[in-house]
C-alpha cells in the first residue's frame, strides 16, 4: 500500500470568481458560467462540490487547475496566486484522457516522466498501480480498459505526483456501485495519510457526505454557490446512521428546491 | 491478458477450420497446380516454333514453379500453418498463372498485338535475366536517389509541419506558403532544377524531397494542430513543459495523421523519381526504360516495369509494417 512521504497540505483560496464564455449561438456576446464565486479550503480539508449539471463544477476546476483564467477574482494557494497550471495541482478529468499511445502503466508514470522524476520514483509506480488494483494490466493499452479501469488509471496518474491540491472532477462516476465505495475508502485513506487538500466534484450525495468535511452546493445560470453545509460526523462514517440519513434528506431537498427556482 | 485474447481469437480461427477439410484442400491445391500445368502446356505448344534461346527460361520457369506446387504440398499435411497461407495464396496465384497464360496466348499464340511494343511473357524474362547486370545496377542507383530524397523530405516535412502544426505564427507566415508553393507538382520544377544544379542526381533527389515534403507537412501540422485539448490540458496539470507536450503528447497524438502523408510523400516520390530520371538523371530504373525504347527493346521495357512494381510494392509493404508496429495502440481502432 502506498505510504509516503508527506507533502504539505496548501490553503486554497478563491475570491470573486467570475467566468464567461462566448455564447455558442452568438459569438458576440459572453454568457456568464461563473459568478462571484469566494471558498477557501483549509489544508488538508475535503471539500465536495455538488450541483446540477452545467453549474459550472468543472469550469471552477480548470481554474483553480490554472487550464483558464477567470475575469475577475483572485484565486491563491498558501500565499502563491495561480497562474498556470502546476504538479502541485493534480487535476482528474471528468473524462479519463488516459493517453491512448501509451500503455497503463506509461500513462501513470507520465508526470514523473514530465518532471523528469521517472528515475528517482519509478518504484513507486508499482504502488500506485496496486493502490487502483491495475498490475495485471500495466501493459495493456487504454482501449483495452473498461470506463471504470480507465478512471483509476487516471486517478493513479494524478496520484503520483503527490499534488498539494487534489482535484477530483467526478472521479467515481463510472464505476460501480461495489468498487465505488472501495475508492471512496481508498481515497479517503490516502488522503488521511497524506492529508492533501481535495476539492472532490460529484453527483452522488452519498458519496459527498460519507466523505467530505464540508459541502457546498451550486446552483446554475450563472454558477455561483448557494449554500455550504459543515458535515459533523465523525469517521468512519456510516451510511446508514440516521445523522447520516438526516443530512441526506435535508440536501436533496435543498437540490429540489435549487434546481427549480427560477434563475 | 492482450495474449489471452489472441489466443481466443486463434483457437476460434483454428475451431472454424479444424476439421480440415479435404475436398477444399484439395480443391485449392488443384486450382493452383491445374492452372500451372496449362500455363505450360500452352506454352509448349504456342512457343514449338520460336527460337529456343528466346523461350527456354520461360520453360525453366513455368517448370520449377510446378516442381514447388508439388513439392511442397506435402509440407501442409504437418503443418496448419503451411496449410492456412496456401489456402490463402493459392487462389490468387493462381489467377496470377492463368494471366501469364492470357498474355502469352495473345501475344505469341494469336498474334494479336503488334509486335515490338508487346512481347511475350518468355521474351520478357529473357530480357530480364539477359540485362540483369544492368537492370540490378539500375534498381541498384534507383534506390539510393529514392532513399535520399525521402529521407530528406520526410525530415524536412516532419520539421515544418511541426512548426507550422504548433506555433500559431509560424502557421501565420508558413500556410499560405504551404498552400501556393505545395499543390505544384514537383516534375514541373524540372526545368528550373536543371538550370540551377550542377549536377542531375542532386536536383532529382531535390525534387523527390519537395514532392515528399508537402504531403508530410501538411498532414504533419493539421495532426499536430488537431491534437485533442484535453490532452494537452492533463499533460500540463501532471507539469509537463513545452518540451513533453510537443514531443510526448502532439506527435504522437499526430502519429496517424503523420503516416497518411508518409504513404502520400511515398507515391509522390515513385512518380518523381521515375520522371527525373527518365529526363535528367543518366542512370535508375526511369533512365532504363526510356533508355530500352529507344532501341526498341520492349522486352526490356516490360522487365524493368515489373522490377519497378516488386521494387516499389516492397517499400509500400515495409512502410505499412512499420506503420502496424508504432500503431499497435491504435490497434482496432482504425484501418486502412
Ligand atoms: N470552453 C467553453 N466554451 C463555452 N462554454 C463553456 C465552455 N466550458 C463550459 N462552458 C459552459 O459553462 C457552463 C458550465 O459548464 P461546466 O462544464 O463547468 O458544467 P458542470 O457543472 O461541470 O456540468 P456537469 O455536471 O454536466 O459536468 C455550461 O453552460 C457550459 O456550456
Ligand atoms: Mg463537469
């Protein structure tokens, strides 16, 4: 299992967010996707972001990833603005984009091979590869992998460089329920070993409060968050207590109550 | 587990055809070994009357192709996969012997075309093997200008498509470029080339360049500058630098792409080849077959057309192993 040597958690801070794009039906004019957006995560926080689709999750992500630049707003992590994107800030994508010309086990090398750390670390590429239970197929190319396969293998890939901040846009979304609950333990466990900060988007409420610290709620045209709910619970956490169920029922309802309101 | 799949694919294969069977086999070793012998015997009784020395490895020919159908049909009792490539082969060989039979019947035997310009199949071999010295010479010099010249415009064609393929300014300045000077066929450059270089084989290997060039370019740079965004996005959240997305993520994204102009570069420079030497360069298979016409020497004609196919189809054929093996991850997704 992979034990390894801490990195520091980094403070991420956004403030005033906002992001447009041009409108696809007319070029001219730019439709607000973000608005205001202000959230700050403390290191080593869990935070789940959790809204209707097309609110705008990922688009926060590419920002805070460095892929886009906002309008306006500032976005820091400990003291540093982002500007680019950077290792310390791992991305997984909502689509796995594993390279297809590279095998499995290449692909998750591929951010030691970038920093040209390949060498240093290569043991630890074993790790990860047993971490996402992928040994038997570090020499298969990606379209050889099931969707589920393919998300840990992107997982394992963003793993490896042992980001300061982890961005996880829908990691679990392909997988099966059975599967999905193993890695939501095992991302649980690798973050209460390394502490990484991690912003974790998803559609599964379950899976938001069974993990995160804290939730907060989009809501769409234009993307701005609505609401952030603390999650109190200790862990292990059960998902059949009735705290649990409680928290449940009382954001689904706020989901119903979002996704219906006039914009 | 990638073998494990093979395997199944195999075992289905060898499932389909396991019980061999025999009338098939024998079927398939008859069509070949039957249109062999006619070949022959047609050739024995068209060429009774012709001189010896013209027909007589044509007969040497068409008999030791006989004594291989014969021999080495027992060799596919003990093997499945003798077996399966003669199944595969043997029709379209034998088609192949049946057309021998055609053109010797109607050149020799009818007399229905005329004469100098389109010998027989055994005229032709006598040619080849009579001129062989100066055939391989030429296949020999053939060989090296293609070799030159697409090397050179395969490297320069990698080199400015990645360029214009990647920076947005250099596409600026570099397209219309591209797009005026590409489309001219690199045989209308002759005239041009002949005045400035001193020497024939340098401006041939010149324009075989320019012709592979353009293709390589252009499909160069459209694979480099379609190279998903996505992919480019995750290489740099994983801290990739200008380096590992140029060389680790757009080339090979661009890889298929690339081949396509490769195969295109390969064709153009066959037809360029083949016109620079039959105008300006003194030596090649394209010098010596205008050279052959000249005289009136068909046959010879005829047999450098035939080393130019098995010349020229060789290197298709390897270029389209390499293409299978830097693909192989590509493998099922796209054939052609
Ligand atoms: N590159 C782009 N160009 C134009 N519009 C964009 C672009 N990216 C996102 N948008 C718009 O921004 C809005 C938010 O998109 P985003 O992908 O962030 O949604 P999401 O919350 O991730 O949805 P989902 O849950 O379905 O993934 C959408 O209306 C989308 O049309
Ligand atoms: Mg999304």
């Amino acid at each position: 299992m992979v034990t390894l040597a801490q990195t520091e958690p980094a403070a991420l801070s956004l403030r005033g967010i906002s992001k447009s794009f041009a409108a696809p039906d007319d070029p001219l004019t730019r439709r607000l996707a973000l608005i205001d957006i202000s959230l700050s995560l403390a290191p080593g926080e869990l935070v789940a972001l959790i809204g209707p689709s097309g609110c705008g999750k990922s688009t926060l992500l590419r920002l805070i990833a460095g892929l886009d630049t906002p309008d306006s707003g500032e976005l820091t992590i400990g003291s540093e603005p982002i500007t680019a994107p950077s290792a310390e800030r791992g991305l997984v994508f909502q689509d796995p984009n594993l390279f297809p010309w590279l095998t499995v086990r290449r692909n998750i090398e591929a951010g030691l091979v970038a920093r040209g750390l390949l060498r240093e670390k290569r043991a630890e590429v074993d790790d990860f590869m047993r971490l996402v239970r992928l040994e038997t197929f570090a020499n298969a190319y990606p379209h050889h992998l099931s969707g589920g396969m393919a998300q840990r293998a992107a997982l394992a890939r963003a793993l490896i460089n042992h980001p300061k901040v982890l961005l996880l846009d829908e990691p679990l979304g392909a997988l099966d329920a059975f599967t999905r609950m193993q890695m939501q333990d095992e991302v649980l466990r690798l973050w209460q070993a390394r502490r990484t900060t991690m912003l974790l988007v998803t559609h599964d409420i379950d899976e938001a409060i069974y993990m995160s610290d804290r939730i907060m709620i989009m809501t769409p045209t234009p993307g701005r968050i609505e609401r952030k709910i603390d999650i109190d619970l200790s862990r292990p956490r059960d998902r059949s207590s009735e705290a649990f169920l409680r928290l449940r029922s009382n954001i689904l309802e706020h989901l119903h109550f979002a996704g219906t309101a006039p914009a | 587990m990638q073998n494990s799949a093979e395997e199944d694919v195999d075992l289905a294969r060898s499932r389909q055809i396991a019980p061999p069977p025999v009338s098939k086999h024998l079927q398939s070793l008859l069509t070949f070994f039957g249109a062999v012998a006619i070949t022959l015997v047609v050739h024995l009784l068209i060429s009774k009357n012709e001189p010896s020395a013209e027909t007589r490895y044509y007969t040497i020919f068409l008999c030791t192709v006989l004594a291989i159908a014969v021999f080495t049909a027992p060799a596919q009792l003990f093997s499945s996969a003798v077996r399966r490539w003669r199944q595969n082969v043997h029709p379209i060989l034998a088609a192949g012997t049946l057309l021998l039979c055609l053109w010797e019947i109607i050149t020799t035997g009818l007399r229905l075309l005329p004469l100098p310009y389109f010998p027989s199949p055994a005229k032709v071999l006598q040619s080849l093997i009579s001129d062989y010295k100066l055939l391989f010479d030429s296949t020999w010099h053939s060989f090296v200008l293609l070799l030159c010249g697409y090397a050179l415009g395969v490297l320069a064609g990698l080199f400015s498509g990645l360029c214009i393929g990647w920076s947005r300014q250099i596409r600026y300045w570099g397209m219309p470029v591209l797009k005026i000077v590409g489309p001219i066929p690199a045989t209308a450059w002759i005239p041009l080339a002949m005045v400035l270089s001193p020497s024939g084989t340098f401006s041939a290997m010149a324009l075989i360049a320019l012709a592979v060039w353009f293709p390589v370019t252009m499909l160069t740079s459209s694979g480099i500058s379609n190279t998903r965004a996505s992919y480019l996005d995750v290489a740099r959240t994983l801290g990739a630098g200008r380096g590992y997305l140029i060389f680790r993520v757009a080339v090979p994204a661009a890889l298929p792409n690339i081949f396509i102009g490769l195969f295109m570069g390969l064709g153009a420079s066959f037809l360029t080849l083949v016109v620079a030497e039959s105008i300006g360069v003194k030596s090649g298979l394209g010098w010596y077959v205008s050279w052959a016409q000249g005289w009136a020497e068909y046959g010879k004609v005829f047999a450098a057309l035939i080393i130019m196919a098995a010349f020229f189809s060789s290197i298709m054929t390897l270029l389209f192993k390499v293409r299978d093996r830097v693909l192989v991850w590509q493998k099922g997704v796209i054939k052609w």
